[in-house]
C-alpha cells in the first residue's frame, strides 16, 4: 500500500511537471485579459456617457435613461472576462486528450517506458486523473482570485451616480457561468464535482478505448460516450415522457443524477481497468 501510494506521488509530481508550464500560461493570460476588462469595460462605459453628456448637453439623470447603472454584473458578462474562462476550459479539454497521446508520439514512444514500469497500470491511470483536477481547481481559485480583485477596480473606475450598488456576491449569483463555477449549495456542488470527475473518467476511457482497438475503436468509444449520457440524461426527459412534470422533486433527481454520474464513473473505471491491464500491450 505504501508503496503504491509513494508510486503514485511521484507520478502525480511527475505529470504536475509536464503541466506546469501550460497550466502557467493559462493563469496569466486569465489574470491579463481579466485585468484588462477589469479597467476597459467601466472606462468605455464612462466615456460613453461622458460624451453624451457633452454632445447634447444632458444631466446625469438623462445619461442614466439611456445608458443605465453600471453594476460588477457587466464586467463578469464581457468577453475579458468570460473568455479566459472558455480559453481554460477548451485548455484543459484538450490537455485531458493529449496527456495520453503525447506518451506514443515520436518514434521512442515514452508510453512503453510508462507502462514497463513495476507499479500498477492505473496507477499511471489516476496520476493523469488528479493532474488534470489540480489544473482545473487551479484555473478556478484564479478565477475567483481575479473577481475579489476586480470589484474594487470597477468601483473605482464608475462614478457612484452610475454605479448600481450590486455586491460582488450578488454579481457572481446574478451571472449563470459563475453561479455553474462557484456554486454555494453543497449538494449543487456535489453534483457538479461528481459530473466532472465523471466526464473525465469517461473521456479517459474512450482514449483508451481507441488505443485499444485503432480505428475500430473511434466508433466504440462514441457509441460508450453516447450510452453513458443517455444513461445519465434519462432522468431529465423521463418526466416528458411520462407527460408528468411533478414525477421527481429536485431534491429527488439530484440524488437520482448522483447515483447515476457514480455508477458511469465507477463502470468506466472498470472498462479502463481492464483495458489498460488487458489490451494495451507494450
């Protein structure tokens, strides 16, 4: 046990190294374009009234007919903030990918190595799994690093006569992305580990499968992709199929999705289990 447990440290540490210089990339390139929008967005929007105001000699109250109060909401709802955002999740999607498939690029393919080594094949396994976890919750708490700082900058920046008064929770609430990124309700929260944790188990699993079988594997491993969302999707539509939308309370299908997001999972460790033991030779 503790030898495996050391194996998979050093794995872990191993594979950290390897992301540490995109996943570096990604922090600052969040931090810059979110600081950008930070400043940029309130600005244009003072600029805006500014020479309004100017152009047709308005009052204050009539800037505020036309262009409204600026809240902490506008700037969360820009592209300098929004895009970072889907730059690291698109970054991760394909980190998820290439952190198998770069193991059997070149013509000393290093995967071999990985697999001759004298520690369990999944062990290697959940290494890539906890690097690619560390990378997300690493993109996330910069994240939210970057909204505690960017508050007191927008609220710099707008004037009160244009500010809206929304608190930095209130904003975060108000904005669906960051309510999906920062959920407060513990079983909400539950449910979007679980669905994360579950879509990576599974994607690893279909990159498995495509190692396993070559081309014939492609179509295996969308069809396992198409199962396992069907399997955990079929709660959602069962209430229209049914024609009965009062079948399950919320509190009921979140249960429901968790038991069924831990059973793929758990299937899908099997499958890779199996395939990695069985099917990937060195």
């Amino acid at each position: 046990m503790k030898k495996s447990l050391n194996a998979l440290l050093k794995l872990t540490s191993f594979e950290l190294d390897r992301l540490s210089k995109f996943l570096f990339t990604l922090m600052g390139l969040t931090l810059v374009i979110n600081l950008a929008g930070y400043i940029y967005t309130p600005m244009r929007h003072m600029n805006k009234i500014n020479q309004f105001m100017t152009e047709n000699s308005a009052t204050a109250e009539e800037a505020l007919q036309t262009f409204g109060r600026f809240s902490f909401y506008n700037a969360l709802n820009s592209f300098w903030i929004v895009g970072p955002i889907v730059i690291g999740i698109t970054g991760m999607l394909f980190y998820s990918v290439f952190i198998w498939y770069r193991e059997w690029f070149g013509k000393n393919t290093f995967a071999y190595r990985l697999l001759m080594l004298p520690v369990s094949r999944m062990t290697l396994f959940f290494s890539k799994f906890i690097v690619i976890f560390i990378g997300i919750f690493t993109l996330i708490s910069i994240q939210m690093v970057s909204l505690f700082v960017g508050y007191p900058i927008v609220s710099a920046i707008i004037s009160d006569t244009y500010a809206s008064g929304l608190s930095l929770m209130e904003a975060i609430h108000a904005h669906p992305l960051f309510l999906f990124l920062f959920p407060l309700q513990p079983s909400y929260f539950m449910v979007i580990i679980t669905a994360g944790a579950v879509m990576l188990l599974v994607l690893f699993t279909i990159i498995l499968i495509e190692r396993s079988f070559s081309v014939r594997g492609i179509f295996i491993g969308i069809g396992y992709a198409a199962l396992s969302l069907a399997i955990v999707l079929f709660p959602l539509f069962l209430p229209n199929l049914l024609k009965n939308n009062y079948l399950f309370y919320s509190s009921e299908l979140l249960i429901i999705e968790l038991i069924l997001m831990t059973v793929v999972g758990i299937c899908s460790l099997f499958v890779s289990r199996y395939l990695i033991n069985n099917k990937i030779t060195v």
